[in-house]
C-alpha cells in the first residue's frame, strides 16, 4: 500500500501507531498487560482463527500494546509492518522462520556482531540451516557463495563493533538478481540514521533493547517487512507461497499480498515459536522511541568530538570509526548515513589484551557491560567477553583483536567522557 | 485514476458504498476472492457475487448470479468490484456501466488487476476508479484492524 501520509521522521517517532485510547481518552498508550481477548461471538471466533478478520485472539500472537510498538518501528523504517519479538537474537530466527527449510543457507556478512556470528555458525545448524560467511567488501565472493538453496542474504547496516558501514545498495542489487530477499540488521544505526529499505533491504530485523528502547531497561526485538518482495516468483518460499496445512490450505501470498509476510510472522511464527514481546517492554521502547533522534543527534555528535580526541592520542593505535575522515568507509558513510556512522566504534590500544584489560578497569564513567546503545557510555574488551566464543580469525574480521576495545557513547558531556578515558588511559599504559 | 488515490478517496468511497457487485468472486472459503466478499458483507455491505461456476448457490442467504445481465436491474449497485483478469475488464465494465448507470458510482479492479482504458473512459462518465487494490485491505487499514497485526497504516490522528 502506498501511503500518503507525509509527516517527518520527528512527529511519526512520537505518534505513529498511536492513538487516544477509544475507551478512556488515555493519551499515552496504555500497558494492555492481558492475555487473552474475548469474541464477540463463536463466528468472530471463527473468523479471527481463519485469519479472514485480523483482532487480538491471545497476547502470544498480538497485544494492542505490541501492536503499537510494531506499527511504530516499521513506519519509522518505511515499511509495511512488524513482528515483535522477546529479544534481537529471536527476531532473526523469526526471520529466517518463514523463509528456510532444512537443507537451505545464508550468505552472511564476516562482519557481525559475536551473537549474531554464533548463533549463525552454530544453532541455526541444528535446524538443518546454514550460514556461508563472507567478507561484503568482496562482492564477487558475495554473488559466487549464492546457491540454489541460499534463501537469503544478512548483513548490518552500521557494523557492531568493526567501524564498518554496509553499501546496502549494492548489495540489494545482488540480492534482488538472485531473486532471494536482503536482511539488514538496522540495530546500531537505527531508523533515524539509515532506512535500509529505501536503499532495497526487503526484511530490517532490530534488537530494539538498544537505541529505541534507549536507556538500557528491557529486551526486545523487532521485524519489519518492506511489502515489496514477490515471494511467489520462484519456488522457493514454499511456507509464503503454497499452501499452509495449519489455515486450511490457504496460501498466505496469494491471500493476503503484500502483507503476507508480516501475517505469517504473526498466525505462524509467533504462534508456533512463542517468541512474543511483554506488553510492559513495548510500552518502555515505546517511551524510548519518543525521543529517538534527539538522543542520536548527542549520540552522533559525541561519537565524533570522542573519536577524533582518541585518534590523535599517542597511546593509540588506531580508531576505527566510520564517522572520521581517516576511515576507509569515510566516503560511503556520508553518502549513505549522512545523519551520522552511529555511536559505536572500537579503537586499538598501543599494548594488547592486558592492557585493554587494565584501561576497562580503570574507567569511571564508561560502564563495563555486554550491551550498547544506552543513554550511558558504555566499554567492552570484545576479545574477552562477547567475541570471546570466536576464534582469533573470525575476532579479526569481526574488529575484536586482542588490543580492540569497544565503546558505545552515551549522551553525557563529552569533555567528561574524554577526561575518563584519559585517565583510564594514563594508569593502563603505566604498568605497561 | 491513474495515480495513487488519496487517503481521502478511498475513505469516501468507502464510506458511501452500499451494494457492491464482485464478479468473479470464488465460494472456496481459502481462496482470496472469498476472505474479500466475506469480509465486505460482515462489515455491513451488501455483496451481490457474480460467477457462472456458483450460479443459483446463495452468499448469506442470498443469491449468486451468473452474469451480471442476470442481476436485477432495479439493484442499487455503486460499486463494482472485478476479480477477473485485464483482458474481460472492457466487457464486464461496460456491462455494469450500461446496466446500472443511474447508480454505479466506483469501478474497483482488485490487486494486480489494471486497465487504462477502461479507467479513462469510467472516469470520464463521472466515475470513481480504483486500480491494484484491495478494498478489504483499504477497509482494514483506514478503520484501524490492520493496526492490531502492527501494519504500517499511515494514520496519525490526535482524536478519539
């Protein structure tokens, strides 16, 4: 569906989804912390199980505050819909739910985060999928490591942690000739400084408990589906395009279009998998989301005044921050996320592992945790912690050598996050 | 209409059919035709189906026919809604223009369906024309059911 309404990226953060609670008159979007939801009557009943109405049936499948929340991260993406999931890692299983079959792989980027990365080279093997990394700076590697059974492509927008921005546009060419359908992980970048799908992504996967979400409160993940890929073209989507045995035979893209995805997400993923969202989370990222591209405007900004001060440091070996004009990806960011790389970079310490160590010890401000995107600035020594399950060459290509740490910048005043760091700084490299 | 009809048109549309015609339309309950019909009727339009292969079975108690010369021409119709390929929209929107011109008001082709010609020369009689689309979706969207699923539905609105 094409539509009309025109409103900025502002004004769709704070009401897209959203509507006075035709009850009440409640203004802000209340917690519908309810299971399930009574029919008007056994034909309703009949009508919502055979998917000919849409309504809330039960929490698992769709919540009227989870409906807004999934109505609100795929407008500000500029897609069709959403599926909300428990968490970032069960919104890409839920992805990849309604497009593999045992026997089927991925072509991955080298360059994921160390969840995404494990999850990819070893669970997802258990249920007969397989992922083919490759490095997306080589797009011949890219479109040869494509197969008959290669159902889709994955990548990052902004790379979590190597510095590395993805050209989408490229890729989705290669991912439309293929005639299989792009997934872009838009978590670091968040819609504000990239919509993956204006730049051909067909699928956006989120883990919402970072930037939306915003302040470090609660998990969460999120789907959202451009509306736009024919998943009856060829035979190899056979759960959207033949018949569904649990509906009666119905085949959800004949029936149901462009929303058939987002339909399936719900009526089947959710349903059968049971990776639903809680209410009470929607309602927080909901909050969060409010006030999204104020916090990322700081984020950005910080980011750079922090990187450009540590990449001048001599106690540095090197930043690797898409956002500073010495990054290989210098160009390509600015043409393709001109809002800003993100928040996130790593930077390589003149020493090695103990002394990333003794830095991450060391600071005051900067929070030593497995997360990123909180209102907090917050450090990991990737090599120690999240990448740790790696070997040293898959650490390599994902930016997490032994001398790497990570940050993720807040929003407090960067004249403080850089005096914190110095100071980390001068004790790390003393003992050395 | 060639263009993408507004928000706004569709609402009126919508809003002021009664009796929609929908030829082509299937009895098989898990085919898309039929989620259409179906739907349309509980939300309160009356659907007169059109489709030889059912002819003399009934919708809702009421029959369907098998051509649209068929249907009673003291019927009210004000849209016709065609669930049939490009290549029979000609003769079956100039049937429905003949037969029911003091009332016809909307032409609707559903997804996937179009035709130029036939929407220049409606229009050109003073009729709306909706091309790809489908009134049950535009239904569920405008009126907030595909909200509860988390669709995108492009409304912002501050009101009760």
């Amino acid at each position: 569906m094409d539509l009309t309404a025109t409103y900025g990226f502002d004004t769709l953060q704070v009401h897209a989804g959203a509507q006075p609670d035709p009850t009440t008159g409640a203004r802000q979007t209340p917690v519908f912390q309810n299971t399930a939801y009574v029919f008007k009557d056994a034909d309703h009943a009949a009508a919502l199980f055979n998917l000919q109405e849409v309504g809330y049936i039960y929490s698992r499948l769709t919540n009227p505050t989870v409906a807004v929340l999934q109505e609100r991260v795929s407008t500000l993406e500029a897609g069709i819909g959403g599926i909300a999931c428990s968490s970032g890692h069960a919104a890409q299983i839920m992805a990849l739910f309604p497009l593999m079959s045992p026997g089927d792989d991925i072509v991955v980027s080298t360059r994921l985060y160390g969840g995404t990365v494990t999850q990819f080279s070893n669970t997802i093997r258990r249920f007969g999928w397989r992922a083919t990394f490759v490095d997306f700076e080589d797009l011949a590697s890219v479109r040869n490591a494509v197969g008959d059974r290669t159902k889709a492509i994955f990548t990052e927008s902004v790379c979590n942690p190597g510095g590395y921005v993805t050209d989408i546009p490229v890729i989705s060419e290669i991912a439309d000739s293929a005639g299989i359908p792009l997934i872009v992980d838009n978590t670091s970048a968040t819609p504000y400084l990239c919509r993956p799908i204006e730049q051909g992504a067909t699928l956006i996967v989120h883990s919402t408990t970072k930037y939306l979400s915003g302040n470090g409160t609660c998990m969460g993940g999120l789907i959202v589906d451009s509306g736009r890929f024919d998943w009856s073209a060829s035979d190899k989507f056979p759960s959207l395009s033949q018949p569904e045995p649990a509906y009666h035979g119905l085949k959800f893209h004949e029936t149901f279009g462009e929303l058939a995805y987002v339909l399936h997400g719900h009526a089947v993923g959710l349903r059968d998998l049971g990776a639903c969202q809680a209410p009470m989370n929607a309602f927080i990222t909901l909050l969060g989301i409010e006030t999204l591209s104020l916090r990322m405007q700081k984020h950005v900004a910080n980011a750079v005044t922090i990187a450009e001060w540590l990449e001048k440091d001599p106690r540095i070996e090197a930043v690797t921050y898409a956002g500073l004009a010495s990054s290989p990806y210098a160009e390509r960011a600015r043409r393709l996320y001109p809002k800003g790389a993100g928040a996130l970079f790593t930077f390589a310490v003149k020493g090695g592992y103990d002394t990333c160590i003794r830095l991450v010890d060391s600071l005051r401000i900067f929070s030593h945790v497995a997360n990123l995107g909180d209102t907090r600035s917050l450090v990991i020594h990737s090599a120690s912690t999240t990448h740790r399950q790696l070997t040293p060459e898959q650490q390599e290509a994902a930016g997490a050598a032994p001398n790497v740490v990570r940050l993720s910048i807040g929003i407090e005043d960067a004249d403080d996050l850089i005096a914190d760091l110095d100071q980390a700084l001068t004790r790390a490299v003393a003992k050395t | 209409m060639t263009q993408t009809p507004t928000d706004e048109l569709l609402r009126k549309i919508l809003g002021e059919t009664r009796v929609i015609v929908c030829v082509g339309v299937s009895m098989n309950s898990v085919r898309p035709s039929y989620f259409v019909a179906r739907y349309l009727h509980l939300r309160g339009y009356r659907i007169i189906p059109v489709n030889p292969a059912y002819a003399g079975d009934e919708f809702f108690g009421r029959p369907i026919y098998d051509s649209l010369d068929s249907v009673p021409g003291n019927v009210e119709v004000d849209m016709l809604d065609i669930f049939r390929r490009p290549e029979h929209i000609p003769e079956i929107a100039a049937t429905a223009m003949n037969r029911f011109s003091s009332s016809l008001r909307t032409i609707w082709m559903q997804v996937g369906i179009t035709h130029g010609e036939v929407a220049k020369t409606a229009e050109s009689k003073g009729l709306q024309v909706i091309q790809n689309r489908c009134p049950k979706i535009e239904h569920q969207r405008l009126f907030g059911e595909l909200r509860k699923m988390g669709f995108n539905t492009g409304i912002i609105s501050s009101k009760l």
